[in-house]
C-alpha cells in the first residue's frame, strides 16, 4: 500500500531530480525493480519529445527510442484509446513484431508488468508502467492487489509532475549546423565515423569533429546518448 507522505512528497520536490528520486523510490517500495512515467502536453507533441522519468536499463531505452520502438509497443496503443490500465505478460504481445520487442525487452530483465495510461485534466496524454523481472506480479494476482496504489501514485504523479514537464518543454532545442545534423543522421543511422567520411566525402577526423561538438551541444558523454537526445527534441527522425 502506498503511503500518503510519500506522495506528498512528490508535491513537495524542488526540482526535477528530486521529483524523480521520490517517484522511483515509491515504485520500488510497492515491488518493482522498474517504474516508467512519460506524458506529453497534448496528443499533437510526438512522443520522442515526451518528460520522461525511468530506471529502465539505459541501453534498452536508447535501443527503444532509436528503433521507435513505440510504433509496435501494445501498451502504447492499449493507452491511445483506452483509460484503464493494462496487465502485461507473455501472453499480451501477438505477431512477429511483437513477440521480437517483448523478447527484446525480456533480455533486459523486463518480463511482466502494470501499465496506466494518462489522460490528463489539461489535455495531457502518456502512460505510466512498473515492471518486474519475474512474472510473479500478473500471474498471481499480485497486481490486481497493487492497482488501487499504482492508480493513486499516478494521479499524484501527473499533477506534481507539471510544474516540471512544462519547464522542460519550455527549453529551447539544441542547435546543430548543417553538417553537425548530416554526421549525426548517419550516424542514428548505425553508421561509424569511417563510414559517415566515405558517405559524405570528409576526413575521419573532421566527423569526429563534429562528433564531438555534437555531443558537448547535447551535453552527453557518448554518440548514442547524442542520437537519443536528437531523436527526443525532433532534431533527427528515425528512418
């Protein structure tokens, strides 16, 4: 059962950080290793640009957000058009495509889990999952025990969470000279600075270059956090 303090906590968080230690913390309180919360301010904004908070495994988001992987994500469609949550196991993922992602995911620890969509009072839509590494939580009715707390948690998640995402949209999105976007295409494209210099006829070490300035613009330490970054803010569009 979540407790009422740390909800309020939620509301009483200064800053972004803050907000996003307290909101893991609960997930993990109420058993499970992963908690995801993505909302954008309307149905127009691309989820790439989405305030996102999770603990998911870092190269299994990159991986999604490269691949657009929401594109066949069911929760994802699930939380389009519906509003009560979804339990999610094995046996919720059909076809090739989805039977690849949910292996996929699988590979990362992420098996079962609990996903809410968000409808927001302000025109808001997102979702918000807690995932476990087991298949204890949908298969033994764990979950259908822990909904009214998760229901709660992300009603209280949306609201404090506003003051926050709004900022973040807010921000102006990084700016890239000509050639900076063309390296940085190629290389979300999977592309090495060797091949990115026969592609477009300059030196490895001006790719690398370039590269370089990239990363510091986005303030990242590597390529793919770069192409994450790029993809989340529009600037690059997966092919």
């Amino acid at each position: 059962m979540v407790r009422l303090q740390n909800l309020l906590e939620l509301f009483n968080a200064q800053s972004a950080t803050e907000w996003r230690t307290t909101l893991l913390d609960i997930g993990q309180e109420l058993g499970f290793e992963h908690t995801l919360f993505g909302i954008v301010p309307n149905r127009a904004t691309p989820l790439e640009s989405s305030f996102l908070v999770s603990n998911y495994p870092e190269q299994w988001r990159a991986t999604y957000d490269a691949q657009r992987l929401h594109a066949v994500d069911p929760t994802v469609g699930h939380c389009l058009s519906r509003t009560m949550p979804i339990i999610w196991e094995p046996t919720t993922f059909h076809g090739n495509d989805q039977n690849e992602f949910y292996e996929q995911a699988c590979s990362y620890g992420l098996r079962s889990g609990i996903t809410l969509p968000i409808h927001g009072s302000q025109g808001e839509f997102g979702l918000m999952s807690f995932v476990a590494s087991g298949r204890h939580h949908a298969a033994n009715g764990d979950a259908l025990e822990a909904l009214s707390s998760l229901s709660l948690l992300r009603d209280y998640a949306v609201e404090s969470s506003r003051k926050f995402a709004q900022t973040e949209h807010k921000q102006q999105a990084v700016q890239l000279t000509g050639k900076e976007l063309e390296c940085l295409k190629w290389v979300a494209a999977g592309k090495s600075s060797w091949e990115v210099s026969r592609i477009l006829g300059r030196s490895e070490a001006t790719i690398n270059f370039h590269m370089a300035n990239i990363m510091r613009k986005f303030d990242v330490q590597t390529r793919q956090q770069a192409v994450v970054k790029a993809i989340k803010q529009g600037v690059v569009v997966p092919a």
